[in-house]
C-alpha cells in the first residue's frame, strides 16, 4: 500500500513501473475462474494415455505444459470433456501435511489437453487476466496469508472449491498484468539458467570424483582411515541460539554452546530417507542421533575421504523396512582406493575449486530466489 499526499490510502503497490496509474482493483477468485474438482481413476488406469497432472506438477518450477507434466491416465471422452485442462486454467493443490503449503498454485500454458487429478483443483478461466500474471499473484504473501486461512483440517490441511471462491485479491489492468509478468518472467529464466549451471557442476564433480577415488583397485577398509563417532543429541534439546551450530539431516538444525566436536569432520547420515547422504563440517559443532561423524585417523587426507564417501554405494549396507539404517561397522568393512598421501592431497585439491565454484554459484541461486521473493512483496498489494 502507498500513500498520497493527502494521506489517503491507495491500492496500490509500492513498486510500479512509471507508466502506470490508477487504483488497483480488489476481486474474488470466482470472478475470473470456476472451480471443479479432479478425476480419480482406478489404479489400472495410470501409467498410459494424456497427461496426467499432480500435485508434484504443481509445485514443480515454472509453469506447467503438456510436455513437463509427469503422469498420464488413460480417459474417456467423457472425462477429457470435464476434466480436461484449456490454456491459461489455474490448478490448485487441495490437500497439504502442512497449512503453509494448501492451496499452492500453478497454471497451465498450453493448448494441447490433459487432464488433471483428485487432489487437484481446477480453476477454469472465466474472466480476463494474464495466466502467468495470476500465477505469480497466486504466490505473493497476501495471497497465501488468504489462502491458507481458508484451508481447514488436522493431520492434513484441505481446501475446497467455496474456499478458493471467496479469496479476494487486488488486480490491476490487463497491460499491467502483462507488464509484471513478462518482468517476473525473465527472473524465472534466470533462475532456471542458474538451476542447470548448478546441475551440470555437480554433475561434473560426481564424475570426476568417481575417476579420481576408484580409478585403482580399493586398497583399504574405511575402518582404517576414518574413526566413527555416534550422538545421541535430540533435535528437541537444540537451541535457536548459540555459539555451536549442530546439524541433523536437512543440514543445520540450531545451536549449542557446548560441541561434540572442534575440528574438521565428515557427516554421514546414518537413519532415514537420506541414508548415506555425505556432507562436511569444520570448527566447532554437534550432531543430533540420526547422524555420525567420521574423524580421519593414519596418513590420510580427510577431503579426498569425503570426496571417496560422496560416490561410495551404501545401497548393500542398507538396513531396516519401514526406516533404513547404515551401520559403521558394517560398511567400515568395506575398501575405497587411497592412493599415497601426496596423490589424495591433488585429487582433493582439484575437486575443492570445482565444489568452491559451486556454493559460489549456489549462493547465486539463493540471492536470485531472495530478489523474486521480494518483488513478489513490493510489486503487488
């Protein structure tokens, strides 16, 4: 919101391009879309036949189109007629395990037709607005604070068709739309480009991690170069403060003022879905139970044996149904190649600058991401 000069408040946004003027207007959803529900189709049914968009098709990056979308049912004619997806309709995502996620938004751009799911929404275009405009709406902090006090549940929070009818949003003039979105537009490429980069470098360091620690016949039990060590610290005693970080398995998790740990380590994650996940900490720091901390021992470089645990196959190692598990003792047992200590000083090294090049440009990513959250604050009410 703005004000002018004689302290009225305007609906308008407090970034605008100069050629604009004029309120913006506030309007309900069902003024531009009409909503209906998704196909369930029987589980025979998945596999072959249209695209078949998901959840997952909503939350992906960028917009959705006939060729990104992941699944595909087979459809009547009767089904492609109702449930069919036109350029330019928003879909919904129904049902979220977390309130900030219920009712997240994508748009379809493409005129060739899908069909989309049960715990999809569509939003059938009735009005006049530009779609890629309406989906970066959809995405401000106004608009989730909105949609997410429509959503309603317990263990899983939904949202309905009446829901999203009542949400009222600020839209100005079709030009404008057009104008923000083809800006927002070039951000997203941006982004994409920067997302590929960061692809193809890790990429990139995978391979030649797996030529430089296997390129020999594995020569020495893991055992014999790294010392493990176990925590039994719970995520619930992590404080949000304090002069230790400790980590768990989604990377930083809080604070301690006392570590586990002073020096360089390599972090394994030993129980979950991320089992056998690699990542390296230095200086002061803990780790809650899920996961150990590998301290080298002998005449060994500690970054080459990251670099060697970041490519090593803890598949065979794998315990445990409903959790997986990895024990040190049982792939400690297994050999990696270590050369002479002066050849995995070099292979390190080199693989240091390329992964340095990569936090660069991930960090790149973030400050991107950090821009877009923010015009998406400032350029819209």
């Amino acid at each position: 919101m703005a004000d002018n000069n004689e302290n009225k408040v305007l609906n308008v946004p407090h970034l605008r391009f100069p050629e604009f003027s004029g309120e913006w207007e506030e309007h309900t959803l069902s003024e531009y879309l009409e909503f209906k529900n998704g196909l369930n189709p029987d589980a025979k049914r998945i596999g072959s036949g249209l695209p078949f968009i998901s959840v997952m098709d909503i939350l992906s990056e960028g917009v959705i189109n006939y060729d990104n979308i992941r699944g595909k049912v087979n459809a009547t004619e009767k089904e492609i007629e109702c449930f069919g997806v036109k350029d330019g309709d928003l879909l919904f995502q129904r049902s979220s395990e977390t309130l900030e996620d219920v009712g997240r938004a994508n748009v379809y751009m493409d005129n060739r037709t899908a069909i989309y799911g049960g715990f999809v929404i569509r939003g059938r275009k009735i009005g006049n607005y530009d779609p890629l405009f309406f989906k970066y709406l959809l995405a401000t902090p106004l608009a989730r604070k909105r949609t997410c006090r429509m959503g309603a549940g317990a263990q899983h929070f939904n949202i309905g068709q009446e829901g999203l009818s009542k949400i009222s949003l600020y839209f100005p003039s079709i030009e404008e739309q057009r104008k923000i979105a083809e800006f927002l537009s070039l951000i997203d490429e941006r982004i994409a480009t920067q997302n590929k980069i960061i692809e193809k470098l890790q990429s990139l360091i995978k391979g030649l991690a797996v030529a430089l620690t296997t390129k020999e016949k594995a020569n020495i039990a893991i055992s014999q170069c790294l010392e493990c060590h176990s925590s039994t610290l719970q995520e619930s005693e992590v404080l949000s403060s304090g002069l230790c970080k400790v980590f768990g398995a989604n990377g930083l998790v809080g604070y301690k003022d006392v570590p586990q740990m002073n020096g360089d380590a390599i972090l394994v994650i030993k129980d979950g879905s991320g089992v056998g996940t690699v990542s390296y900490a230095q200086g002061k720091f803990s780790v809650i139970g899920t996961l150990n901390y590998l301290t080298v021992i002998g005449n060994n470089d500690l970054r080459y044996l990251y670099f060697a645990l970041s490519v090593f196959n803890f598949q065979p190692y794998k315990t445990g149904m409903a959790i997986p598990h990895i024990y040190f003792k049982d792939y400690g047992k297994a050999k990696i190649y270590c050369p002479s200590l002066a050849e995995q000083k070099r292979v390190a090294n080199v693989l240091d600058k390329l992964e340095s090049k990569l936090f660069v440009e991930q960090e790149l990513l973030a400050s991107f991401n950090q821009q877009k959250l923010y015009l998406l604050g400032k350029m819209f009410i």
